[in-house]
C-alpha cells in the first residue's frame, strides 16, 4: 500500500513540476510566432521577399523555391493581388492570423494561369455580388472569414538560370487594398 501512494505522489508531483515549467516557459515563447515574425517584415499590403537557405526565421526551407508574404487588412476595403510574368510553376496560400490555411491556388487552377484574386469579407462579398465593379471582372474573388491576415506567394526556379525570371516575377506581385 506505502509503494503506491508513493508512486502516487511522485506522479503528482511531476504533473505538477511540468506544468509550472510550461507555464513558466510561454512568455519566453510567445512572440515566436509566424505571424508577429511577418509583423517585423514591415509594412501592410506590400509583398515581402523571403530569404532562401538562412536557418531560423522566416525562410523558404526548399533551395529551388522562391517566396514572398503579404500581411493584410481588409476591414476597411478588400485587398487585391496581382503578379504577371513568366515563370514555372507559382502558388498562393492564404492564412489567417494564426497560420491556418483558408485559401490557396496555383497556375494550373487560375484563369490563363494569370494571379488575379481578391479577398473579401462576407459583407463585401454581398455588395460585389450585387455590383460587381468593371475591375474585378476577370478576379477570383475570395471570402476570407476574418479580417486579418497573410499570404504566401511562391515561385520555382529549377536551376540557377529561372532565378532571374523567378525574381522578375515575384517583383511583379501587388497586395494593394481595392478602392471600391
């Protein structure tokens, strides 16, 4: 009966000793996330190239993938995302603010393979259905639940002979809120 209760209390114990420890531990974890790190990028609604290769932060873990993120904001108006050019192979994911995927798309699934997309709220998306301007004819319009959020534009250069076209193409890219 004595072994018991002590193998008892050693558990409870521990339980207890690891849950002070996490607790303890989540200050010094919390502003690692993605999205405080796409915050330190700089500003709202402009694309920003990812570094390739470097360890730690925000990088494309792939060497013959090209990214760039966008943090964006469409409480106010809807944001609009262009990019011309030619390349390979491109894809767009959208996140939310806590990096769950809501949306994504690439080339093989857009209209001519051309990026043209807007993200809307529920409420805009209603006004646009009912009046959809002249400029947004051609746009793949997306209900995005929420109003913050991110998204990750990528590019392939299959050898060092597509960086260049990879780069021009990513340059190209426009996250810019739409003036209705």
């Amino acid at each position: 009966m004595g072994r018991v209760l002590f193998i008892a209390l050693t558990g409870i114990f521990g339980a207890a000793l690891l849950h002070i420890v996490i607790v303890l531990a989540i200050p010094a974890y919390a502003d690692r996330d993605v999205w405080t790190k796409i915050q330190a990028l700089g500003p709202t609604e402009f694309f920003h190239r990812l570094p390739t290769g470097r360890p730690g932060g925000l990088t494309s873990a792939n060497p013959f993938v090209r990214s760039a993120v966008c943090r964006f904001d469409i409480g106010e108006a809807p944001v609009r995302i262009t990019a011309s050019g030619l390349t390979h192979y491109w894809s767009l994911a959208i996140f939310d603010r806590y990096a769950n995927e809501k949306y994504s798309m690439n080339d093989r699934t857009a209209t001519d393979r051309k990026l043209d997309m807007a993200i809307v709220t529920t409420l805009q998306m209603i006004s646009y259905r009912k009046n959809l301007p002249e400029f947004l004819e051609d746009a793949v319009l997306v209900e995005f639940p929420v109003t913050t959020g991110y998204l990750v534009l990528s590019t392939v250069a299959p050898d060092a002979s597509w960086d260049g076209i990879a780069g021009d193409f990513l340059k190209s890219a426009q996250c810019q809120s739409v003036d209705s």
